[in-house]
C-alpha cells in the first residue's frame, strides 16, 4: 500500500497531475524523491497542507503511514 499526495490549484498544474502515490515515510524524505521544482513550489510559505482532511499548521513532524493522503493547498486569490 502507499499514501498519496493530492495538488490543489495551480500545483496540479505544476505537477502535471492531481495526485501522485508515493512510499510512506517522512515528508521530507517524501519530498526529496520528487522533482525538485515541484518540492520547492510545495514548500512555499503560503502553501498549506492537510493531512486526511485536517489543516496542518506546518509540515514539520509529518510522517505518512500507509493509506495517508497529504493535500498541498495553495493560496487563494480572489476579486
């Protein structure tokens, strides 16, 4: 089994996709597997995470177990 991460937004487009299974483990560890244009773009400060459906208030700390879904939310925008 694995976790997955799910790209909201303007990240799917960086992406290339809406979600991607990945090995569970650290994020960073995570992260570090992915092209790195797209690690640093979910890395920005204004990028919010969820993890299962429940706001993160950072990434630091998060380890996916099997069957985790990690949503990256960029900001929004509006007018």
């Amino acid at each position: 089994m694995s976790a997955k991460l799910v790209f909201l937004g303007r990240l799917e487009d960086i992406a290339g996709m809406g979600e991607l299974a990945v090995n569970p483990g650290p994020l960073e560890q995570v992260l570090a597997a992915l092209d790195p244009a797209l690690a640093i773009e979910l890395l920005g400060e204004r990028v919010r995470m969820a993890l299962n459906g429940a706001l993160l208030g950072d990434g630091g700390g998060v380890i996916l177990a099997e069957g985790d879904e990690l949503a990256f939310l960029p900001p929004v925008s509006g007018g």
